[in-house]
C-alpha cells in the first residue's frame, strides 16, 4: 500500500471503508443496486485534534461509523471518508 501524504486538520479522520457485502450468509448474490454502504472501516491518517478534544482513535484501527457519516474523496485513484471523530461510534 503506497504512503498518504493527506493529513486531515483538527479531530477529522481519514477512512478506508471496509468491501461491501457480495453475498448474504445464505448465500445468494446482491446485485450492485442493492448494495449497502459499509459502516466499517480501518483508520487512514488522522488530525491533531481540537483544544482539550484529542482524537481518540489512531492509525490502523478498525472502526464502526454511522451510515451517513463522512465525506467521500478521491485521493490517488483510492476512494476514502473523512469525518470527524465525534461521527466514529467505536473501535473493532
């Protein structure tokens, strides 16, 4: 995995999100249009934080986010969400 230079400002975080699903537990494929967003994902970067407000999760954690949280970006060919810490629900 080539090195992000992208550094996020204050308590943003950047995310990886995790493969969406290709097929339920039963089995059966989910075509494209069906498809849900995945709410997991491994931590990219991460910012400084704010005063008194550090950023609680660190590079390489695997975390769980809101369905809407984040912004989508396209930083080297590679799809990637930034959003703040307070929209990270938890570490995996």
């Amino acid at each position: 995995m080539a090195k992000i230079t992208f550094k996020p400002n204050e308590d943003r975080v950047l995310v990886e999100p995790a493969a969406a699903e290709l097929k339920t537990a039963s089995g059966i494929i989910i075509p494209d249009t069906a498809k849900e967003k995945p709410q997991k994902g491994k931590v990219i970067a991460v910012g400084d934080g704010i005063k008194d407000k550090p950023v609680t999760v660190k590079v390489g954690d695997q975390i769980l986010y809101g369905k809407y949280s984040g912004t989508e970006l396209t930083i080297d060919g590679k799809e990637y969400l930034i959003m703040r810490n307070s929209d990270i629900f938890g570490t995996i």
